[in-house]
C-alpha cells in the first residue's frame, strides 16, 4: 500500500536488548555537557569571547572580565537601580560617583593605569 514491502526490512535482533540512545552525542551517552550542548541557546560569540575563554586565564579574571564587557559590575550606580539606597563616591578620586565608565575610563587614578600600562608595554 505504501510500496514498502514489510519482509525486506530488517529484522529486529532477539539477542540484543534495546537501550536509550542520547541523539546528541557520538556515543549514544547523555552528559551534562552534551545536554547543556543541545539546549543552549546559540548566537554570533562576541569579539572577546575567544580572549576571555582561554586557557591562559585564570577563570576570576575572565569571570570579571566577562562583568566588565557585559557591563554587569555591581559598582555603585547598578546598585541604586536595583533600589539598594546608598551613597556613591569612586572609592580613589572620591570626586565622582562610581560607575564602570568612571571607574574603567574618567577617573584620574584609571587615567594614570592605563596610561602606565600603554606606555609600558607600549600599546599605542
Ligand atoms: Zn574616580
């Protein structure tokens, strides 16, 4: 009826018991890896991903790095918009109140880092 002739398929074999088959993996073996694999979303990495998650890091600083790129440092100014009531002052210049931007790039004493930094390994 189909045009499939039932006798030509292959028969099951009696001797070998059915087990589960994980279809993500190359073994037929569920892993938290594999699952993780299969269900995460997938999108474009960021040009720093490959920077960041590598074997030459240690993962504290790729996890602040991964902060600072996201923009997810719990610096002062993310905590007053989470309603969390403080005062905020940029703990070296104590001039400004602290946000990444400030602490990262605007104030004096990140000036002079970044300044020693590329003057030293001379990064221009
Ligand atoms: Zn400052």
């Amino acid at each position: 009826m189909l045009g499939v002739d039932v006798a030509l398929l292959p028969q099951p074999n009696e001797d070998i018991e059915d087990e589960m088959l994980w279809e993500h993996s190359s073994n037929g073996g569920l892993t938290v890896t594999s699952a993780h694999e299969a269900i995460r979303a997938k999108g474009n990495k960021p040009f720093w991903a490959s920077v960041l998650w590598n074997a030459i890091l240690h993962p504290r600083t790729a996890a602040i790095g991964w902060k600072i790129f996201r923009g997810t440092m719990h610096t002062d100014d993310k905590l007053q918009s989470m309603k969390f009531k403080l005062a905020s002052r940029c703990i070296t210049c104590k001039q400004q109140c602290e946000t990444q931007q400030h602490l990262l790039y605007e104030c004096e004493f990140a000036k002079k880092c970044w300044n020693y930094v590329t003057t030293t390994f001379q990064l221009h």
